[in-house]
C-alpha cells in the first residue's frame, strides 16, 4: 500500500506499507500514479529495519495516458477480478459512466 507522494520538482518521496517484512534494507521502486497527470517514477524504496513500513524517494521520468497508466500500475502483480472496477480500466471514467448509465 502507498501514500500520497510529497514532492520537489521532479523528486518526490512517500511511504509504503509491505504486506510482509522485506529481508532487504532497500530495493528499486517504481511509481506510477493512477490520478491525473499519471507520472512515472523511478527510484528506491528503504526500509525501516524490523518492520514493514519503508519511505520510497525517486524521480518522475515521464507521463503516460489514463489507460497506459492503468495498465502499468497493475502490471507485475495478480488482481482479483472484484479489485478493481474493470470498465474503468476497459472504457475509462467516462466510458464507465456511459456504460453504468446504459444498464440502468
């Protein structure tokens, strides 16, 4: 899980919460925000020793489209099909919108 990133120009840092204790004090991290203006970033993610907590700092490489951000943020990990709303994800927000208002 992580939080809201802080930011200076084009570095930005926030907190993480492992859903296990890492064995690593630190690790290559990635961002990709899943709000307006889906950033990427890149950067390493420390651990605070004996717990599962960590503060990510990085830099924002580039922007990517609503979809592509999508994509990216869930590429690598399973999800559940009930994790996400998956018309945002086919159709985005107003596509989502269009199609709830088309079932009802």
């Amino acid at each position: 899980m992580a939080y809201e990133p802080k930011e200076f120009r084009n570095f930005y840092w926030h907190a993480i919460k492992y859903s296990v204790k890492p064995k690593e004090l630190w690790e290559k991290a990635e961002t990709q925000e899943i709000d307006e203006p889906f950033r990427y970033g890149s950067g390493l993610a420390l651990r605070i020793p004996f717990t599962s907590k960590a503060v990510v700092i990085g830099k924002w490489q580039k922007s990517y489209s609503e979809s592509e951000a999508l994509t990216y943020a869930i590429r690598g990990r399973y999800v559940e099909e009930d994790e996400l709303d998956w018309d945002v994800v086919r159709f985005g927000n107003d596509g989502a919108e269009d199609n709830a208002a088309q079932k009802n």
